[in-house]
C-alpha cells in the first residue's frame, strides 16, 4: 500500500475510534487514539501481522479493541499512556519553551509594530497619535503596566520622552523599517530600565509587580508541593513493589491478584514520580537562575545610584548601558515567572491520571496485602548490596565499568532508566532499581544496572534472551516503551519531543588515558658549559661587539644627590663628525665697474662742476 493511502486509512481508523468514543460519553484525543492503535497493532496476543496489510476484518477488529481499551475506566496502563501523552505534548525543556514564549511574543506585537513602521505621518495630530502608539508599544513590550492605565501611560510617557523627544519623531519617520524595529526596542529597553530605577528610588513603577518577592516566595511553595506528591507517589510505589515481590514468590497469590493489574499500577505510579522529578529538576534550575539574578539586580542598581547620585545631567553613554541591562533582567524575571505558572500547572495535571489507584487499591486492601511484607525503599534496597561486587575474572569476554575506572561513570546513559532488567525480565514485570556500585555491564554500547550480583551473572550469561523478553513485555504494555526508554527498539512509537533526544544525552565512558612518569635524565650535577656556543656567525657577532666596546669610554659624574651613595656609571657612545660633500662654488668673471668723477676738488672757478667719465671696459673685452 503506498505510503499517502495507509496514512489515508490510519487517518480515517483514528476519526471512527474518536467517534465511537465521543458516543459513549469519552473524549480521546487523536494523539492517544494514535498512541493507542500502534500498542494494540504490537501486542502479539490480538494477533496482528505486521508484514501483512489490514483488511477490512482487521479493521473491524482494531477498532473494537482500541474503543474498548479506551473505555476501560479501571485500567491503570490506559492512565499511565494518558499521562505518557499529556506530559509529552505539554513539557518541553527550559530553553525551547523560553524560545517559544519569546516567538509567541513578538508575534503578538507583530501588528502594533507595523502600525509605527509603516506610519507616514505629517500633520501634528498624526505625529502626535504616533507618539502615543509608541507609548503603548513600549508598555505592552515591556509587560510593566497596562496601556489603559493612566498612571502607568503618564510614567511611561516621561520616560520616553526623556531620551526621545517627540521633535525627533522626523528622524525616525525618516529610518528604514529594520532601523525603526531596531529603534523601538532599544527605547523600550532604556525606558524599562529608567521605571524600574525609578522604582527603586521610590519615584515611580507604577503598575510593576515585585518579580523578585514573587518568585522568591513562589518558587519555595511550588517546590515543597512537588516533594510532598513526590515522596506520596514513591511511597505507594514502594508498597506496590513489596506485594509483587510476595506475589513473584506465591503463584497462586499471583493469580488471585491479576485482576487488580498491580503491576500496571505501579508502572502508573513510577511514571508519574518520573514526571515529577523532570518537573522538579527544572524548578530548581529556576531557583538558581533567580538567585543569580537577584544579585545582578542588586549590582546594577548600586552601580547605577552611584553614577547618577544627585547630578542634574549624566552621560547618556554611561547610563544606558546599565538601563539596558537591567530592563534585561526584568525580561528574565518575567520569563522565569512564566516558567514556573507553566510548570506548576503542569504538575498540578498530572495528578488528574491517578484515579485508578484509588478505585483498585483502598487503604483496606493495601493493609491486607501488606501483610508479613516488608516495604523498601530504592535507597535501602540500593544499601542492601552496596558490598557486592562483580568480580571480573568470572568474565573474560564482558565489559565490566567501575566507579574508579571510569571518569563520567554517574553520567552515563543506563538502560531502562536504571531498573534491573534481569529481575523486570524474569518476574515478567517487577520494576527494582539497579545498583551501579556493583558494577555497570556494558554489551554492545549499551550500559546496564542490576540490584544484585546474582541478577548482574544471571543476565551476563545470556543478554539477549532477557533484552527479548523485556521487548516481548513492552509490547503487551505500551507504556512501558516510554517508561524504560525503550524508543531505539520501537522507533514507530518515539514520542515527538524526545525524538530528537534518542542519542542527545549519550555518553561514552572515559575508562582509559594516556598516563607517563618522568624520571631525572642526569642523577649527577650538570656539567654542561653554558657559555659553549657552537654557531660561528654567533661567535663573529659576540666578537665584532667586544672589538667596538673597546673603543668606547666609560665616564661618571657625581652629584649632591648621588653623593655617599654607589657610583653609577653609563657608557656612551661619542658622537661622531659628520660631514656632507656638494659641488664646488662656480663663478662668472665679468668687467668691474670704473667711473671716474673729474672736478670734486674745485678748480679756478668758485663753482665746482663734477664731470662724470665711464671707464668700464665693455663685456666682450673681457
């Protein structure tokens, strides 16, 4: 069948087993009908061929068995594959959800902010309401306040209009869209951080809830709400696993018990601590984050008192830096604020896939089964062979990891989040945590843990039969797909958000290194000759500098300062004559000039007449 037709009749198989529900009063969503067509497909005991395309019997068939499946209020596995699917559409991890959350944003601001980039306003009315758009802009982007609130509008106002004054709203018309979305979050920034200072010094921060106090109080509720289901649900998973333990020892108690689905009761709970604890790890992360954050705040503030202090007017290049910064850190503020509303709820669900527990188990019953049984918890069970350990001549062809042979050994990716897959595989479901300190099997790059070296030989000896009996399992319970991490063996089944995720957190061991010991290469003192110099231009250059040294002259001068103190001595070079060579001095010879003045000295007469005679010779004479 080709593959746009069998989607086309998974399609059409999904809608039927949805309406057949919806008649009877349940609603399912597709993805469980999904989730829940591929686990009735696997389980060999309704007898469907894989290899085989579905005819219209085996249509009929699928969906009777997954309407009924999906009715069966009483069923733990139906909750736990709920659970399984609720968690995987609605939990991702800290920095996709703060991608998303961020996206989701600037998509809400998408057409406010194309109202301002788009504008052409030329008459003062328009600049004037372009101006209040920008406003409101900078108040929705910033979370601080509502744009309906007078108060919060006026503050804001102010604090725009001191770094951007309504006169500049020219240049900015004038920008390109790109610059103009550039501008406005660079002034949302700088008018958040002028509030939130504002704030601080008891200014302003109209409409700013207290984020800091918030999260400091909320996140210390949220997280004791989680430790307390979390250490309910482990105590029942502890009980649980006390009865099966006396069930795997009593065949007939087995039997009297199988209507009860025990075993899928506690593959519900252990799922649902799971959960918790992936809840729980990211609530501490936040808590963290916010302390860290904390401080910063504290910082910024401090250093932005201490530059602005009481001076009229302060370098914007100074103060907007730390403006932006600290509107930053409000941004993460709020995001850890959502971050935790968002896990929170999350947790508060999850407990909605419960209710089976309560109908199958009461308190009476549980007493009854409890019985001569003593409970454990995963911590006593774990110390309880904490001495055992594997001894690695009874294995010449296994792979045996040690804590102190192995560098990343508490990060290392176990197989079956950590349960011991002999004992799961042969009491045919019984869920005991493995105990890493007695040693970690690798078999073909994969790691396993078992709760005690008799599980750790029996599953070494044979690992195949007991991985097929743990996938023989899984089929008949789907849940357990996601509950022991078995995805690589069922890729059909990978929830979305961890396909991604298979081999993302695979760590190899680091169980070998280089390693060298340095010993003295010479026992007895050096004798090496340090001023030995092999290069002859070195001896040249070491002996053309002696020869110019002792040429030299080495004088000192005393003064009343240096007087009684040691000499100091310079050595100086004297400077030497220099001279520059030009052409000769060249001449022409030409006649010298000779006038003669007849009569200066008077004569006969009382008047004295001068006569004056040239007797220059004339050139060409010369």
């Amino acid at each position: 069948m080709p593959p746009t037709q069998a989607e086309s009749v998974i399609k059409n198989i999904i809608r039927e087993i949805g309406q057949e529900c919806a008649t009877h009063g349940e609603i399912a969503s597709e993805t469980v009908v999904a989730f829940m067509v591929k686990a009735v497909v696997l389980d060999p005991s309704n007898g469907f061929n894989m290899d085989r395309t579905l005819i219209k019997s085996d249509v009929q068939k699928l969906v009777k068995l997954c309407v009924a499946r999906l009715l069966d209020r009483k069923n733990p596995s139906l909750d736990t594959i709920k659970m399984q699917v609720y968690f995987d559409m609605n939990y991702t991890s800290r920095e996709d959800f703060l991608e998303e959350h961020h996206r989701v944003l600037e998509s809400r601001l998408g057409a406010i902010s194309r109202e301002i980039t788009d504008n052409r306003a030329c008459a003062r009315e328009e600049l004037e309401s372009l101006y209040r758009k920008i406003v409101s802009y900078v108040l929705l982007r910033s979370g601080l306040g509502s744009p309906t609130d007078i108060k919060t509008v006026r503050e804001a106002t102010a604090a725009l209009q001191s770094v951007f004054p309504q006169a500049e709203l020219g240049t900015f018309l004038t920008l390109s869209k790109k610059d103009k979305e550039r501008q406005l979050k660079e002034l949302t920034m700088i008018v958040t951080g002028i509030r939130l200072f504002n704030r601080d010094c008891g200014k302003g921060g109209e409409g700013i809830d207290d984020l800091p106090a918030i999260l400091h109080e909320a996140i210390p509720t949220t997280t004791q709400h989680i430790d307390s289901q979390l250490q309910i649900a482990q105590d029942q998973a502890f009980r649980y696993t006390a009865i099966l333990e006396k069930v795997s020892k009593n065949p007939l108690m087995a039997k009297e018990l199988e209507p009860y689905m025990l075993k899928e009761a506690l593959y519900n709970i252990r799922q649902y601590e799971i959960f918790l604890q992936t809840v729980l790890s990211d609530i501490i992360t936040c808590a963290q984050e916010v302390e860290m954050m904390i401080k910063q705040l504290a910082a910024q503030m401090e250093q932005l008192k201490m530059i602005v202090k009481s001076k009229t007017a302060v370098p914007t290049s100074q103060v907007f830096p730390i403006f932006i910064a600290l509107a930053s850190l409000w941004v993460s503020f709020q995001d850890e604020t959502v971050l935790i509303s968002v896990l929170s709820n999350l947790t508060t669900n999850l407990e909605l896939f419960l209710g089976t527990h309560e109908l199958l188990f009461p308190e009476k019953v549980i007493h009854g089964l409890l019985d001569d049984v003593t409970v454990k918890s995963d911590l006593a069970r774990i110390k309880e062979h904490m001495e055992e350990r594997i001894h690695l001549p009874d294995f010449r062809k296994m792979d045996w990891l040690f804590p102190e042979t192995t560098a990343n050994y508490d990060k290392l990716l176990i197989q079956y989040r950590g349960f011991c897959g002999y004992t799961f595989a042969a009491t045919d479901g019984l869920l005991l945590p493995g105990n890493p300190s007695i040693g970690i099997l690798k078999y073909k790059e994969k790691y396993y843990t078992f709760n005690s070296r008799d599980a750790a030989y029996s599953f070494a000896e044979n690992p195949e039969r007991y991985i097929n009996l743990i996938k023989e399992k899984a089929k008949k319970n789907a849940e357990l797909i996601q509950l022991l991490e078995l995805h690589q063996q069922f890729e059909t089944l990978i929830p979305y958000s961890q396909m991604r995720d298979v081999d993302k957190h695979y760590i190899k061991p680091i169980t070998k290194c280089e390693n060298g010991t340095q010993t003295d290469t010479h026992i007895l003192p050096p004798t090496t000759v340090r001023s030995y110099e092999w290069n002859e231009w070195e001896l040249r250059r070491q002996a053309i500098k002696l020869a110019n040294l002792r040429q030299k002259m080495t004088r000192s001068i005393q003064t009343d300062l240096s007087h009684m103190r040691r000499e100091n001595s310079s050595q100086v070079y004297p400077l030497k004559d220099v001279s520059t060579q030009s052409k000769r001095d060249g001449n022409s010879g030409v006649p010298r000039p000779q006038i003669f003045i007849a009569g200066l000295r008077g004569g006969q007469t009382k008047t004295t007449y001068g006569v004056k005679v040239n007797l220059t010779r004339a050139v060409d004479e010369t």
